[in-house]
C-alpha cells in the first residue's frame, strides 16, 4: 500500500482540512491543496496511458519533476568542472570571462592531471617571440578578383530561424566590430544580418534558400542578387554538416513565419524542406563546376564547400576531380562530427561522421598528396572554444578555425540544452518574440567581440612562448600529447603526414589512402565495384 501512500494521505486530510477551515479559515490552503492531489491521484488511477502513474498515483509526479530537471541538476551540483558533456563548466567559465573583459587566469595549478592519458600540452622555447599584434589573418582566394582576408578565429554556421534575431543580430555586429566573418548557415542571409553590416560567408545548402526557383532548385537569377553584395565576402556550398550528415531537415509549415519565408524565399504555410542532397549536380566534377560557376556569377569572390568527411571514397572522388580538371575550389571547411548547435537525431548526433581531427588530417593530407594544399585554404570546426584548441587544430593541418558553440557562450548560453524547444532561456535558439526580445542585442554584441578578442590574443601568447611569429608556423611537432602514463608522443610522430606529391607518384602507406584511393572515382559518388560486392553479398 506504500505506493498509495500519498494518494491515501490526500484523502484522509482533505475532510480533516475541511472542519479545521470551519473554525480557523487559514486552513482553506490545506483544502485546496488536499483536493488537488485527491483528484489528480484519481485522474492518475482512470487514465490508461501511463502504468507507472496508475501504479503510483500522486507520487509518479515528483519522479516526473525531478526527471524534468535532471540535466540542470547535474550540471549545477553533479559534474565536474572538466567533464566536457557537450562542454566542461570550465570550458563554459573561461568563454564568460573573456567576453565580459573579467580576469581569466587560474589559481594554485591546474586542475587537469598531467599524467593522465590524452593530456596534451604545447611545447614552449627558451627563446621566445615577441608579436606586436594579434590580427592574424589568412588570404583566401587571392588568385580571384576579390579575395578576402579572413580572421583565423570565426563565428561558424547558425541559421536565423534555428537563433533569434537578436542572436543573429549580435552575432553579426560582434564580427563587425572585431573584423571576422560571421557564417549565415544555409538559413540564408536574413534583415538581422545585413542590418548590422558585419561580414557574411553565405552558406548555400541543399535547399537552395535565398537563392532557389519556385520548384526547390537552384536560381542562378537570385544567386546574383545576394551574392552580389559587399557584405557577402565569400559563398560556401554546405554538403554536409557534422551534426547530421547525410540528413536533411524540415522546418515545419507552423515554425515558417513571414520573416523566414521572406529570407528563404519559400511559401508560408507550407513545410520547408531541407533536401539531404544537392539537385545542381550529383558527381564530383559537377561540383567543381557548380564551385567554378558560383565564383564567376558572384564576380570573382572566393567559393569553397562545407563537408563532415564520411565514406573516404566520396571525398576522394572529389580530390581525384580536382586533380584531373584543375577547377579547386577557394578552400575547404572541414566539420567535424562533434559539431552541432541545433537539433539532431540521437543516432547522428552521436554516432554518425567522422571527428574533426580525423576528418581534417584526411583532407591535409588528401591536398598535399596532390600537391594542392598552397593553392586551398582549409578551415576546421568543432568544439573549438580556448586559443589552445586553435593552436592544435591549426598545427593538425587547418589554416583558420570555425566556432558556433562558443560564441553561443558569449551571447550567454546556460548550455541548458532547449535548442529543439523553442524554449532557451537566454533567448538565443528561440522563434519567440517573448522571448528573444530580453536579449540586449548591443551588450550580447560587445561580448561576442571581446570573446573574440581576447582568445585570439591568448593565441598570441602561446605562439610567442613557442617561439612562433603567426598560426601558419605552428606544426604537429608543436603539441605533444601523453598516450600512457609512461610514453609521450607529439602529434606528428602519432599521424602519418603524408609528404607534397606523393599521391601522384604512388598509393602511400596509409591505410585509408590505401583501401580506397585507387578505386575513388571523379565522375562518381557510388561506391567501388569492390565495395558493392561485399554488399550484394550481405543480401544473399
């Protein structure tokens, strides 16, 4: 009877608070509350959905609650300041810390354990540099008619529509005051972008959004007019994401506001569909030349592609494209599958894609192979937030570094993982005005910024106490990591790097390059005959 307990109790006391209210009527707050648990045991016992509210009428509602609030607690009293669950508490500390300009050094030691396995660490020099400055920029497309000078530290894809306008606005005026670009996501390029005058790489996705016809496909007519603009620096074609590669998407016809349907150029009350391919070509060479159009139609302005590294086959078909026609693309944004500040389904979000390091030292390694790598810049995403993160992802073979996370910190993200509700509490992944409208677009701004600002000098200090004088000096032989309590290896003798043309004298000694890179086809995204096999023969 103990599961009844409560439901019990409820009934005993509702009669009993019902004569103490004759004679002291303070008593009138036991009644009503006696008789909302009686009936809402009762209602627990009729209703046929639930067994365990059935089983434990009243009583089911407070492991509901506590259920409910389960991820604020742990985050709050349970985990540790370096569990990284997406992002550690300190993680998160030191993003607050530098966007509101507060002091973000450390007391009495680190905590991390410096012999634990996976503990990494750059190496310092006895004779160290001094940098006047920290506005470390790299020149993408400086062969087109107007290259761009991009910072080495920018704000990565979010969409308007997945953030609020105020986000979107901030966002873009922090890029503007701190001179780095801010990427639309393949929402398109909104009013909350363009108000603020900040610079847009505009993301072009399967949908075509800002740029498409009435039936979904691609519109070289309205490409123009956007890509046209001085605000757009340069175009990037998103083949994949790190979130969810490989899946489309659906904003539902409800979520598509007058605003949304404007800046998408899709109808009102309809679902708006996020394709999980493109229509404007289907084969590797097709998208060179889809990338070699896009450059002519927008007047010579860089254009590169967004990729999550899946079948190695796909992105070496790409490469051998490259090599055979001679149509490169500006650079290259390599995603990597611990990417992610929306919503996704469980199972990519956790077990589809390659991890950014793996994924960026394949395609490094694929352009030096071709003896490309000069001619294409490569940037890289995912769960960069500190100056460390860009150093190492920089020395792992990436040019600049990409964040959406992070800067989502500076607007003053609570990591309160709502992203999928419509219900953040900051008013950053929001649709509702009541919402987004309480964050102070201005002061959300100069946080985006001086988080900007201070990790790119951070940047600096660690580069002058290597000895270093810009990002493109650092290599894997700078960051070491620890692979057990007694051996320590740097990142270039645990990598094989592959040396400049080797992929055009022979098929190196690496195992990804060698089961795949003689079968990889240009005019193709199948699989190899050999791989088609193997699953014919799962089907017998």
């Amino acid at each position: 009877m103990h599961r009844y307990l409560v439901y019990v109790l409820a009934i005993l006391l509702f009669p009993v608070c019902l004569w103490l209210a004759t004679i002291w009527p303070a008593w009138y707050w036991g009644v009503g509350t006696s008789a909302a648990l009686v009936v809402l045991g009762t209602w627990d016992l009729l209703q046929t959905r639930s067994t365990l509210r059935r089983n434990y009428p009243v009583m089911a509602h407070f492991r509901y609650g506590l259920e409910s609030i389960g991820p604020e607690i742990r985050q709050y009293f349970v985990q540790s300041d370096l569990e990284d669950v997406p992002f550690s508490r300190q993680q998160r500390a030191l993003i607050y810390q530098r966007s509101k300009n507060e002091m973000d050094v450390v007391p009495f030691g680190t905590l991390r354990s410096t012999y634990a396995v996976d503990y990494e660490w750059i190496n310092h020099s006895l004779a160290p540099t001094e940098i006047a400055h920290s506005d470390f920029r790299v020149l993408i497309g400086p062969n087109c008619a107007k290259p761009y000078s991009a910072s080495v530290f920018n704000i990565s894809a979010m969409s308007f529509g997945s953030l609020s306008a105020n986000a979107i606005r901030a966002l873009n005026e922090g890029a503007r005051r701190g001179s780095f670009y801010h990427d639309t996501g393949e929402g398109s390029i909104s009013p909350y972008h363009r108000e603020m005058g900040g610079d847009l790489v505009w993301e072009i996705g399967s949908g075509y959004f800002g740029c498409r016809d009435e039936a979904g496909g691609f519109s070289e007519e309205k490409f123009v007019a956007n890509a046209n603009t001085d605000q757009v620096k340069m175009i990037e074609i998103k083949l994949s994401q790190g979130a969810k590669p490989g899946h489309g998407g659906v904003l539902p016809a409800a979520k598509v506001s007058e605003e949304i349907s404007i800046t998408r150029g899709v109808p009102m009350g309809v679902d708006c569909v996020s394709p999980s391919k493109h229509s404007a070509f289907s084969t590797p060479v097709e998208l060179l030349q889809f990338v070699a159009r896009l450059r002519e139609l927008s007047g010579g302005k860089p254009v590169g592609f967004k990729l999550a590294i899946g079948h190695p086959w796909e992105w070496f078909g790409i490469a051998k494209a490259m090599q055979e026609t001679q149509l490169l693309p500006d650079f290259i944004v390599v995603d990597g599958a611990e990417g992610g500040t929306g919503a996704a389904p469980a199972e990519f979000i956790d077990h589809v894609g390659v991890p950014m390091h793996e994924a960026l030292l394949l395609v490094h390694n694929t352009l030096v192979g071709l003896d490309l790598r000069e001619r294409i810049k490569v940037g890289a995403a995912g769960k960069v937030t500190s100056a460390f993160e860009i150093a190492r992802t920089i020395a792992l073979g990436a040019d600049w570094c990409n964040a959406g996370r992070g800067f989502m910190f500076a607007l003053g993200c609570i990591q309160s993982l709502s992203c999928h509700s419509d219900k953040c509490p900051t008013g950053i992944a929001t649709q509702d005005p009541h919402r987004w409208r309480h964050l102070d677009a201005a002061d959300k701004a100069t946080r985006v910024h001086r988080y900007h600002d201070n990790t790119v000098r951070a940047l600096r200090d660690l580069l002058c106490a290597a000895g270093l004088n810009h990002p493109a000096e650092l290599g894997p032989e700078h960051i070491l990591r620890r692979v057990s309590p007694v051996e320590i290896r740097s990142l270039a003798s645990l990598y094989r790097y592959l040396s400049p043309g080797e992929l055009l004298r022979q098929v190196p000694d690496h195992a990804v390059f060698h089961d795949y890179w003689s079968d990889a086809r240009s005019d193709s995204f199948q699989p190899p005959a050999r791989i088609q096999a193997l699953r014919s023969s799962k089907s017998r």
